[in-house]
C-alpha cells in the first residue's frame, strides 16, 4: 500500500497521539475490569505484551480473533495456512478466555506433528509500548486480523516493524460504522496501515471505505461458509447423551444475559404439548454458568449439568452445556437448534454452526453481526427468526412434530453453506501476495 502524504501522516500521528493519551488517562480502569473479570489462571501479564513464553518457532504467522465466535469461524483459515506454509508457525491470540479455550480445543484436535507449530496468547491492550513488545517479541512475517479488530497502535507496530497486514472476513456492521465514524480520523489512520483489507461483502467493503480505508478493498465472501460439512447421525448423537431414549431434543446455543429467561419459557410452553422435551442449554460465558443454573432450579425445572458428567434420567427437564469447545457435539444430539444472542439486542451469533450439521435453525430478531449468512438460510427456509418465547415455541413445536419438515430445512441448510463456499481460496491467494508460498520475503 502506497504511503499517506505527509499531511496525512501528521494527522494520523496526532489521532493516534491523543488515542494513546486517552487509553492511559483510563487504564485505572482497564485493568480493574480486567482484574475483575479474567479466571485465576489467565495470564495477566501478557496484556501488557510480555510475559508470553516460549513461542512456537519462527518464523510465525500472527492471527487475531477477538473470542470464541471468531476462532470457529476461522478454523478452515487457521488449517490451510498451517498447510500452505508448512515452514511457518501460527500464533492465534484472542481477547476472551473462551476464545482461548476454543484455540486450545483446536490444538488438540491436530496431528503431532502440526501441534508444536500452534499456540494461542492473549492480545495485548492497545498501550504502544505493549503494542511494541508484542511485535518486537512475536516477529511475525505476517499479521492476520479476523473481521473488525483494528488496533491503532498495534498496527503501528507492524508498520514500524515492516510487518505486512491483512484484515480477512472483514466486517463492519450499521452500528459500528456508525460509532467509528466519530473517530474518522483515528480509524483512517489505522486503515492506512493495512496493506490487504478482506471484505466479506460488498456492503462491508463500502462501510470501510467510508472510514478511510484504500478504494482497493477486495470482497472475497464470508469465510463462515467455508466449513466442514459433516455427515452427522442424528440418532447416534442422541444415543450418546440419551442412550435408546427417542424423546424430542432442542438445544439453544450461545445464549446471553436476559435470554435464559426467555428460553426457559419457550421451554415451558413447548412441554405442554410435549411433556418428554429436553432443552440442552448452552451460555456463551463460562463465567455466567453458576448464575443459568441456579436460574433454571429457580424456574423449577429439573437440571442437570455436564460437567457433573451425571445421567440423563427421564425426568430431567434442562441439561445444562457447561463445559468448553462442546457446542457442536451438543448442536448435533438435539432435533432442532436455536441461536442465541438474538432474543436480546446483541446482535445474534454464528447461524452456520448448527445449519452445518443439518439442524433446522431459530433464532431470534436481534441477527445484525451475522446478517450477511443469515439471509441466504431465510431464503431458503433453513433458518427462522421468532420474536417472542411463545413464538418460539410454536415454532418448536412444528418441527418436532414433523419430522420430514425438520429434515428438508436442515438439508436446504447445508445446501447453502456448499454453495456459497469459496472465500477461504480467495483469501489465500490474497495473502500469498504478501507472503508467498514459500515463506520467501514479501513481495513489492
């Protein structure tokens, strides 16, 4: 990417500047909420970009993925890089702890021999001298961020190092467009510093633009789609929580603070039309799994939890999906899956998770931060929004009591996924502008 002007350059130092200033005015803060928040054994000392061990040999790959949504959704990239670079490392960071959990699932699920070739650290805060040591530490031959991690002072870094950078799955929803606009000037500046932008759509890539970023973006499609479609049993997923039980099974996903509630309900009302229902319920916080279960004894229903690792006895009414890096396994023994994240106004989770193992899919209204893969599922009758408990219920209810139904919209669900794959191909020929195949020096 060519240079700014020098008047460009001047302003984005000075946004860049007073970005720092703010950060440090507020770090009493940043690190209570980080003291406060992180599980006893989370490192804390690699927020501030040391502390971070022996790293896997060099020379590495840097990615980025803020949480657990977002390692899923680059699992085939993280793969195909260690395949195409076989002489490189990767090293995966993340901002959450389940993010961390997800990388740390992933590494062993690997062979051997891949294994010592992938770590996971967590990110440094955005403070320029963690950014600094980071970079300096890490050395990567190539940055990778995931979607809409920009962080001015890490991206300083990689430019003050010769770092080359890509943002991949690139994706900047309505509502983040918006709050970035009140920094243009700071977003710009870290724009400037990206020499590949990735955009998932057409849409995201204009969004970018209208912060700064080079009219060169390319849209490559959305890496969500590029999964694995595995050929699940429904019966022998079932069969290894319930043994020759045959009673309906729904599970919610990735649900969030204030929609437990509102699950329950569905449940609730589901059960008065099918008393055997099970609900395997499954928060997207670790830290939130104490409070979903004394919920659920709260509500009266009878619970169980997996990491407990009890039986599933007829009357129990909740299981309740405790554990990490579980999701799909759980996605995979119920009849019908809804999303979570979308009974609230957050935004939604990933849809493509359940649709890949050919799951009917429900989800609720709140699906901004996955619009771009929900809307060919709604076209095709794989995914269906409800806007209320009792509506989803109702719709439950419909697809447990038809059979042939639920099988048609879990199989137009993997149809879509087959035929909107693609981007991850695009993507690497994208980066191997920047790194060749080779792993040789990057390429004017």
């Amino acid at each position: 990417m060519p240079a700014p002007p020098a008047k460009a350059r001047g302003q984005h130092r000075l946004a860049r500047g007073l970005y720092s200033a703010a950060l440090y005015a507020l770090s009493p803060l940043i690190f209570r909420r980080i003291w406060r928040e992180q599980v006893p054994t989370y490192p804390r000392r690699q927020r501030l970009g040391v502390g971070l061990g022996t790293l896997p040999p060099a020379p590495r790959l840097w990615l980025h993925c803020a949480s657990v949504g977002e390692v899923r959704a680059a699992r085939s990239l993280i793969e195909a890089l260690l395949a195409r670079y076989p002489r490189h490392s990767l090293l995966i960071t993340t901002m959450t702890a389940t993010g961390a959990a997800q990388v740390q699932a992933l590494i062993e699920a690997q062979t051997e021999a891949v294994k010592p070739r992938l770590a996971h650290r967590f990110l440094p805060l955005d403070f320029p001298g963690a950014a600094r040591c980071f970079i300096d530490r890490v050395a990567p031959s190539l940055a990778l961020l995931f979607e809409t991690e920009l962080w001015p002072n890490l991206l300083h870094a990689c430019a003050r190092r010769g770092v080359p950078v890509a943002v991949v799955n690139g994706r900047l929803s309505e509502r983040a467009l918006a709050r970035y606009l009140k920094i243009r000037p700071l977003m710009a500046a870290a724009l400037s510093q990206i020499d590949w932008l990735a955009a998932k759509s057409r849409v995201d890539a204009e969004r970018f633009q209208a912060l700064g970023a080079p009219r060169g973006v390319a849209v490559v499609g959305s890496l969500k789609f590029d999964v694995d479609l595995p050929e699940a049993d429904l019966e022998n997923s079932k069969r290894s929580l319930l043994g020759e039980s045959s009673r309906p099974v729904w599970v919610a996903g990735s649900t969030r603070d204030g929609e437990e509630a509102l699950v329950l309900k569905a449940h609730r009302v589901l059960r008065q039309r099918f008393p055997e229902a099970l609900l395997i319920l499954v928060p997207r916080h670790p830290q939130r799994f104490d409070e979903v279960a004394t919920l659920c004894r709260r509500e009266e229903f009878i619970t169980v939890r997996r990491s407990e690792q009890a039986a599933i006895a007829g009357d129990v009414e909740v299981y309740l999906g405790d554990t990490l890096g579980e999701l799909a396994t759980l996605y995979a023994a119920g009849d019908v899956a809804f999303v979570g994240g979308s009974l609230v106004t957050l935004g939604g989770h990933n849809v493509l998770e359940p649709a890949a193992l050919g799951r009917p899919v429900l989800c609720g209204p709140s699906l901004e931060n996955f619009s771009d893969v929900a809307e060919p599922l709604l076209q095709a009758g794989a995914l269906e929004r409800v806007d209320t408990p009792d509506a989803l219920a109702k719709a439950l209810a419909t697809l447990l009591a038809d059979p042939v139904l639920a099988k048609r919209r879990g199989e137009a669900g993997r149809a879509v996924i087959l035929a909107h794959q693609g981007a991850l191909t695009r993507t690497l020929d994208g980066l191997n502008v920047l790194l060749p195949q080779r792993g040789g020096p990057r390429v004017s």
